[in-house]
C-alpha cells in the first residue's frame, strides 16, 4: 500500500537567512485558520478534527517526531507536515525522501524491506484523522462498524484520480457517536497491484495522548478480521517521544546523504 498524501499536500516556503521562530502568537494562528475552509468537510469529520484539538491546531505546526520501539532499538520517524519530506532512522540504516527522491543508506545491507512501500506509511497511519484533511480526497458516509455490540458511525475516504501513488486506496475512519473521538480504521492495500481491494484491513484507535493540544495516538492495534467482522487483536504498536513544532527542520535534514542511493519500489 502506498498512501494517497505522500505527493499531494505541499505548500511553497520561501528560504530565510534568518533562523525559523516558533509559531506561538494568536495572530499567526489566526491567519491559518483563515485559511482552512471547513465547509469541504462532512459535518461529522468536522467534530472529529475538534474532539483531537482542531484542525488550527494541526495545521499551525511543521514538524513532527516519534519512535517506534523495534526489539532492543527504535527507528525514529521525522516528518515535514507541509511538504511531507521524511526521515527514518536506526542504528544500522536510514532511508527518507526530499520531496523528489526516496532514499536508503544501508551499507551494511540490514534493511530488508521495501523504502518506497514504508516511506511516509506510519505517519500517515499515525497522524489520524488530519491527514483527512488533504486535498484531493472524496467523502461519503460509510456504514456502521460494529464492535463488541457497539456501531461506530463511519466517514468513508476515496482519492480522485492521479493523487498520490494509490489513489485508488480506500479509508474508513470510524468514530464514537457521542464524543467524536476517533476509534477505528479501515484502509485497502493497492500500492503494488494498482486495482481496487474489498479486503479492508482494520486498526484500533482506542490509546491516546495529548501532544501540545493536540490528542495523538499512545499506540495502535492492528486486529484480525473476516469482512467487517472483527476478531482478536495483533500486539500494539506504540509510539515514544512524540514532539510537535512550528520550526521546519534544516533546510538539508531531509536530503540523500552521501553513500545513500535512490530506490524504486520492490515488486
């Protein structure tokens, strides 16, 4: 699966001399909030972007960091929110994207999966429900999840044509009926095979925390299923160190570094 975001939310910045100053003021918060029109989203996606700190909130900060805790180490995600540029590193390699290429450094030759398929693949399941934001993206109202004799009211996510690598990938974002909080995802695997799935794979978003206002993911829980009938759950995935700021990295964070090669994706 590759993510229908990775390509399509940029936004132009202009280079300075001077060094970045964090986004703090009422004013300067203001101006982004001018500029979010949320009448292109349902009304119940609406109330979820409020119930995880609000989209002004969100789109007030540039950059965000977390690990992810993998056997005895942790590969530590950095990602650009405006231009989606990322960083992935671990002990014995790194790999990232400057916004043309996906890069790996792996002299050692460790990592054995695919750069391309894993570029920007947590952040995106990590930063739910704002990367719904985006542009290029359909809504529709999906049917009820129901869960242990609970229904978690839906928005359904299709991408048009063109946006991203996989614009043919599906999203189900499931919700609590009173508080709005996001408790369930579904998403559709159609990086490599480039065809429409009815397979949905679920999430569980039910461990959360409060970064800087906003309320972010603890961990997630991938969970077997048959359809939409949900089954046991998989060992989470937790997140530590999670930060947020209005500073964009280095202008050279995200770039190929010497002895890293461009790579293309596996098949």
């Amino acid at each position: 699966m590759k993510f229908a975001l990775v390509s399509f939310f940029c936004i132009a910045v202009l280079s300075c001399k001077e060094a970045p100053k964090e986004m703090k003021t009422e004013s300067e918060v203001s101006k982004i909030a001018a500029k979010i029109d949320d009448s292109k989203y349902p009304e119940a996606l609406q109330k979820v972007f409020e119930a995880h700190g609000g989209l002004t909130a969100w789109k007030s900060k540039r950059t965000l960091s977390f690990e992810i805790p993998k056997n005895d180490n942790k590969e530590k995600h950095t990602i650009d929110l405006y231009t989606r540029d990322e960083k992935i590193e671990m002990p014995s390699f790194s790999m990232g994207s400057d916004g043309t290429e996906i890069w790996l450094l792996d002299e050692k030759e460790a990592y054995k999966g695919d750069a391309v398929f894993y570029h920007n693949l947590m952040f995106y399941f990590y930063a739910m429900p704002f990367v719904l934001s985006d542009d290029g993206i359909n809504y529709a109202e999906a049917e009820a999840l129901e869960f242990e004799g609970t229904l978690y009211p839906g928005i359904r996510i299709s991408y048009k044509d063109g946006v991203g690598f996989s614009s043919k990938d599906e999203y189900f974002i499931h919700y609590n009926s009173e508080t709005y909080q996001m408790e369930w995802l579904g998403y559709t695997v159609t990086f490599r095979s480039g065809e429409t799935s009815d397979n949905i794979k679920w999430i569980r978003y039910n461990d959360w925390m409060n970064v800087d206002g906003l309320v972010l993911p603890k961990s997630l829980t991938w969970y077997d299923y048959v359809g939409r009938t949900i089954k046991e759950p998989r060992k989470p995935t937790s997140f530590e160190n999670v930060s947020l700021s209005a500073t964009p990295k280095a202008a050279d964070f995200f770039t190929k570094p010497e002895g890293a090669n461009i790579v293309s994706s596996k098949k």
